[in-house]
C-alpha cells in the first residue's frame, strides 16, 4: 500500500479490480479544504485513460512491476512470439498489447512490463525510434526539398509512413514508433 501523495508517473496501482498506470499527476493545494492529488490513470487492459482525485493520506493498492528485454522472434496467429533476453523463456504477447507493433522487425528487442506478483504481462513497448528500410515510394523529383509536402512510403515492416519528397525507394529512415511519423534521413 501507499499513500496517495507518494503517486508519481509511471506509479502501477490496483483500483477497482483493474491495473492503472499514473501518466500524469498534480499535487493541488486550494486555499480552502484539504490537499488531494489529481490524477491521470490511464488502463493497462484496454488504454482508457480517466481522470481521477485522490485526498492526501489515502491508501492506494500498488502494484510492483518489472520492465525486461525481450527479442521478437516471429509471429504465430494473433500472438508475437518473444524471448526473455536474460533466460531464453520464450512467451506469447497478444499484438493489441505492444505498442508500435506496425514497426516491429524479427530481432527487435522490446521493454516488456509484467506484475511481478503473477508474472502477467501487461504491455510490451517498443523503442522510441527505430531504423526502417524503404520497400516502396514514388520517386521524388529534383527540386522538391523546398516544400514541407510529404508522400506515402511502404517500409520493409508493411507499415506506411508519411516522409518528405526526396526520400526514395532503398533508403533508410528514422521513425516514432509512438505515432508512426517520420523523424529523419539515416546516413548510410
């Protein structure tokens, strides 16, 4: 158990029978009443994010979880096969629990977040950025750079992301995984 003042981003806790992550927090102090914490909490099952108030002193159920690498190695149905980096235990991930699953290639090695009471994954979640290749894009034309226009690319994972006009078919580029957008150019 903790506090309700002791909650900080990234805090686990058990409420109401469902596992909630603080994505955001504020410590209030009115001028009249008492103190409390505004929270946002944010669903680990189905990503429903709520707001919620709690008052300084209120105990909250938390839950310890443990964040470990681990490989994808391929995928069978609905499910990505990954393996523990560390014992090469090999466990099924369901893909609407990995976040940037689009951009994900066999060997990445994602941060998986498990309750470390049950050994329950919550969530796997790929790195910020990654590096992608270019399957496919209309070709860019010379003199195009000085417009903020961008195109469609299929790239080597069967994603597509927006990049700008003068990346061709065959390059590498950069791209957040959060939202799927194009960050830059890899030079070769």
């Amino acid at each position: 158990m903790i506090n309700a003042q002791d909650i900080k981003n990234g805090t686990c806790i058990r409420m109401d029978g469902k596992l909630y992550f603080v994505i955001e927090f504020l410590h209030v102090k009115p001028g009249k009443g008492n103190t409390f914490m505004r929270t946002k909490l944010k669903d680990v099952v189905n990503g429903y994010v709520l707001e919620r108030r709690f008052n300084i002193g209120e105990k909250l159920e938390d839950v310890r979880v443990e964040h470990r690498p681990y490989q994808y190695l391929y995928q069978e149905s609905g499910d990505y096969i990954f393996m523990n980096q560390e014992t090469y235990e090999q466990i099924p991930i369901h893909k609407d629990l990995i976040t940037g699953v689009d951009f994900m290639k066999e060997g990445d090695v994602v941060d998986v977040v498990s309750d470390a009471s049950t050994e329950t994954v919550l969530y796997a979640e790929m790195p910020i950025k990654t590096q992608l290749k270019i399957t496919y894009t209309e070709p860019g034309l010379k003199g195009d750079t000085a417009t903020n226009t961008l195109k469609p690319a299929t790239v080597e994972t069967g994603a597509t992301v927006r990049v700008p006009l003068f990346i061709n078919e065959g390059e590498t580029i950069e791209v957040d995984t959060r939202e799927g957008t194009y960050v830059s150019r890899v030079k070769a």
